[in-house]
C-alpha cells in the first residue's frame, strides 16, 4: 500500500491566514526549498479571485463656512462663531464622528485689477469632516449646520473598515478552498497521492460605486433647511490569492 504524504488539514491553512489577512498585501510561505524536488514531485501553479459587491454603510460629509472682506479680524472671527454654533450641534449628537481643520486666512486678488493691496480682500475659510454609519442622523445635522451658514463640499458613501475585513476574510477562505480543490483534482489526474499549497500571495482591493445624493428634496424639519438626501452605493471587495502546490506521489 502506498503511504500518503502528511499534509495540514485545509481548515488549519484557513485559520492562520485568515488571522494574518488584515495587512494586504500578504504572502505566505512554508521552509520547503521549491528548488529541490523529490523523484516524481511536481510544481503547479494556481490562482483565484473571490469578489462580492457590499452596499456602502458609512455616510462622509465635508462641510465648509468661508467669508470674504476687506478686514482679516472680522473675517476670522465670523469664521470662529460658526464653526462653534457648528461644533456645539455636532456635541449634542450621538454616533458621529467629527473633526475640525484646514483653517486658511488668505488674499485674494480682484480679477482684471493691478496686483495692489488697495484692489485684494481677504478670504476667511475652515472645514469640518463628519462621518456616521447612521446616516438618517447625520443627514439632520448636515441640514442643521447648513443653516448656520456652512456650505456643503462633498458627500458621499464608503464601506466601513470593519465590513469590508469581514467580507475580505470570507472571500479569502472561498478562494483558498477553490485552489485546493483545484489542487486535489489536478493531483487525481495526474496519478499523485497528495496535493498541499506550498507557497500563498494575497492581495484584497475594493473598488467604489458611489451613491446617488440629492440636495433639495424636502424631509420634514423643526428648521427652514430641507434635509439632504443621499443612497449608499455599493463597493466591489475583490481578493485574488496566487499559490504553488506540490504534488507528490
């Protein structure tokens, strides 16, 4: 009777990689010298792609107030009363996420005027980032902080870290279970006793299909602002894992 080569059962393959997945790209390898081969042994290449569209569950609003004047001070200070009516607003919610930056004081010429100070105001500007997985929430306050003076600059849907690992891990299972199958059945044809993935590369993307956003239809609002309307989209999570099997009687 010909003895089988031992080999790690495929579920102990998927649980250490599956472990070390949250880095991408990733490459794992056995001690096994390819190079060197045992009389009847054989090197095979394989790779899959696992891919699967997730509908985006995290709302981004970026929001901008920005003045323009003759006087630097009362630019600066407009700027400073709205983003604090703005930031109290955003700490009387729950489940956003928020930051304020990119602060510009800066002049700016009159178009078709010499370049003198006489014929330059000055442009006043600071933004604020917000994003939430409730967006019925956070499309309340974007329309509240619309009111008080800031304009909106982008909004759009993307897919939360933590989705997009869950659904990346089980395309990574599906895809190494493929090769090894794929391996196994290569093996049966080939007349080899054992088929065992020797050599691994990972590598997981996601591609962005934006939502649909409209900014003028109507929600009921105890404020004169219509609420903003936006639809999650849906990103592509793909993962491709390449391998090298070795087969062996």
């Amino acid at each position: 009777m010909t003895n089988r080569t031992p080999r790690f059962p495929i579920e102990l393959i998927f649980s250490a990689l599956s472990a070390l997945f949250i880095s991408l790209p990733l490459q794992a390898q056995n001690t096994f010298d390819l190079a060197v081969l045992e009389l009847g042994q054989l090197i095979l290449n394989l790779n899959a792609t696992e891919q699967v569209s997730v509908e985006q569950d995290t709302l981004n609003v970026a929001m901008q107030f920005s003045v323009e004047g003759r006087d630097s001070t009362d630019l600066q200070n407009e700027v400073n009363q709205a983003i604090r009516e703005a930031r109290d607003i955003l700490e009387g919610t729950n489940n956003i996420e928020y930051s304020i930056q990119q602060y510009n004081v800066y002049r700016v010429q009159q178009q078709g005027l010499s370049r003198n100070p006489t014929n330059s105001s000055w442009r006043a500007q600071q933004n604020i980032q917000m994003q939430s997985m409730n967006s019925e929430a956070l499309l309340v306050v974007t329309a509240r902080i619309q009111q008080s003076g800031l304009t909106v600059s982008n909004m759009n849907y993307s897919l939360s870290g933590d989705r997009y690992q869950q659904h990346a891990d089980e395309l990574l299972d599906a895809a190494l279970l493929q090769l090894q199958v794929r391996a196994d059945r290569v093996a049966v044809t080939l007349g080899k006793e054992n088929a065992e993935l020797v050599e691994v590369n990972i590598n997981g993307s996601q591609n962005f299909f934006d939502g649909r956003v409209a900014m003028a239809e109507f929600r009921s609002l105890d404020t004169a602002m219509a609420v903003p309307v936006a639809e999650p989209g849906e990103t592509q999570v793909s993962v491709t894992v390449n391998a090298r099997a070795l087969l062996s009687p």
